[in-house]
C-alpha cells in the first residue's frame, strides 16, 4: 500500500511540474508541444512498476530539458538582430549612393554601453573607401546604400554584419553589436 502512496506523490509532483513549466511558457508564447510530447514519451516508455519511480522523475526531467531546449532555440530567434539605419539628418545631394560608388564618410564607432573605439571625426580626416567591394564591415556595406551628400544616419549593426566572433583589435569585443553615427561627405 505505501508503494503505491509514493508513487501517487510521484505522479502529482510530476504533474505539476509539468503544468508549472507548461503555465510559465504560456506566458511567454512557447510552444509546448515538444514539452508535452517528450513528457508521453518518457513516461510511455517504460511501464513496469519497479521501474514508475524513475519513469515519473524521467519524465519530469526529460520535460525541464524539453522546454530548456524550445526556450534556446526560441531565444536565439528572438536574439537574432538586423540591422537598424535611423536618418538623423536627410542629405542635400541629387545622387544616391550605390554599389560601386567611392566616397567619402565621417563616422565615429561605438559599443552599445556608450564606449567609443574610433572616430574619424576625432582625427579629422574623412574615411574613403568603395562601398559594394568588401573593403568594410556587411552593416556598412548595406546601411550606406541610397544616402545622399550630408545626409546622416545612425546604424546599428549586430555582430554578424560587424565583427562577428573574433571582435577586433583588442577594442571590439566578440559577437559585438556596434552603433556608428555617419555622415556621407561626398561621392565619386
């Protein structure tokens, strides 16, 4: 008789295991199917009773490692940024820059806790380079397209368009999301 008291608690702490994690997910709009699927299949697994106390804690467990697993993949979709272009000043000029075009910036670079790593406003002397020929970072390359001459834009460029997991120079940390002010000074 006391076997089976035991393994009824087993049951009701399993079971409310389980509707916690279903309730809290609920709230933030996980699917719980694969949580609900892995908690049948474990407890489905196994059906002898020597074995029900193990099963019930399996399958309580193997519910908690479902749903840490649907929270990451969830996570890193969510966590998956794009880059983010705000005019801050509309340009003067006729021309738009394009693929191929030189020209000619001022830009000053920062981390997204304020901290600067560089700034040709700082040295005084505008950055040139060819926009579409991979000679700067992918946030840049696509975040400069169609700007006109004293137009100025702020970008924000998570890590993939940026420096990705190596950071750079000592001064860009790894998976970095960079924040650049620029302003097109001219194109060619």
């Amino acid at each position: 008789m006391g076997g089976k008291k035991i393994l009824l608690v087993l049951v009701v702490i399993a079971a409310v295991m389980t509707g916690y994690v279903l309730v809290r997910d609920a709230k933030n709009n996980i699917d719980n199917s694969q949580v609900a699927n892995a908690v049948e299949k474990k407890v489905a697994s196994k059906s002898t009773s020597e074995n029900t106390k193990q099963n019930v804690i399996g399958a309580a467990s193997t519910a908690e490692e479902a749903n840490k697993q649907v929270n990451q993949n969830d996570n890193s979709n969510n966590k998956k940024m794009e880059l983010e272009i705000k005019t801050i000043q509309a340009g003067t000029g006729e021309r738009v820059v394009k693929s191929g075009d030189n020209i000619s910036v001022h830009y000053t670079g920062k981390l997204v806790d304020g901290t600067k790593f560089d700034s040709s406003v700082d040295r005084g002397v505008p950055f040139d380079f060819v926009i579409g020929q991979g000679m700067v970072i992918k946030g840049w390359e696509q975040g400069l397209l169609g700007m006109k001459v004293g137009e100025k834009r702020t970008l924000t460029i998570p890590s993939d368009l940026g420096y990705g997991a190596q950071g750079a120079g000592g001064v860009i940390p790894p998976n970095a999301t960079l924040i650049f002010d620029v302003e097109l000074i001219s194109v060619k």
